[in-house]
C-alpha cells in the first residue's frame, strides 16, 4: 500500500477529507522519526513498537568484483509488532 492509498482509506474510515488525513499521517511521521532520532522508542499498545538498534560493522564482498570491503556500522530502525497485531495477521 502507498502513502496515497493510506491516506484515502484513513479518510474513508475516520470520515476526513483527503488533506486532513494526508496532514495526520505527515504528522505521525514526523512524530515516530523525531522520536527515534532522539533515542526514544515509540510504544503503540497492541499495534507494535518502533526502536533503534546499532549494526555494528562487518565485513562483505563487492558482488561485481567479488573484492571484500568494509560495510561500516550505522544505526537501523526495527519495529516489532504487539500481540494484537500479530493475532489479527495470524502470526
């Protein structure tokens, strides 16, 4: 599902027009990235949680050339999905 597809079901379902909810899911965004740029995890009960987690740095190979590099460490983002969530999709 695209942005534009979220945005025209989450205006169907709450009975908002396509710029409110548009201006709702820019907002929950918003909220979620400068929350976990600023090490805070997000927690929505039943839904799931989004938390940062460090990747440390490892050790590949260039595919083309099959020459090793280096692949440095750098922060990721992982959610993980709360009970409700996983019963509803049948996880």
């Amino acid at each position: 599902m695209s942005k534009a597809e979220l945005v025209e079901k989450i205006a169907a379902q709450a009975k908002l027009t396509k710029v409110d909810a548009e201006r709702a899911v820019n907002a929950f965004i918003n909220v979620v990235t400068s929350s976990l740029k600023g090490g805070d995890d997000v927690t929505l009960v039943g839904f799931g949680t989004f938390t940062t987690g460090d990747r440390a740095a490892r050790q590949g190979r260039n595919p083309q050339t099959g020459k090793a590099i280096t692949i440095p460490a750098k922060k990721v983002v992982k959610f993980k999905p709360g009970k409700a969530l996983k019963d509803e999709v049948g996880g």
